[in-house]
C-alpha cells in the first residue's frame, strides 16, 4: 500500500527554528534550519 506525497509530508513534525525554536512555515524549509527572526539577526 503505497503512501501519496502529499499524506507523508503531512505526518512530518514541525520545523523549528534551531537558534530560537519557533515552529517554522514550511513554505520556509528551502532555506536554512533557521527562522525569518534569526536569519535577519546574523545581517
Ligand atoms: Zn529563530
């Protein structure tokens, strides 16, 4: 019994951002494992 793409990507855990841990969109994982917040924070 095969899975769609679309149900196994809904039973992922929430990505966090890994300086500050806020849960993440996922519309933002193609950038890296941190938040808008902290991204702005190294600039
Ligand atoms: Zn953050």
């Amino acid at each position: 019994m095969l899975m769609s793409s679309t149900e196994f990507f809904s039973h992922l855990p929430p990505k966090e951002c890994a300086k500050c841990g806020e849960v993440m969109d996922e519309m933002h994982e193609c950038y890296a494992n941190k938040c808008v917040d902290c991204e702005s924070d190294i600039q």
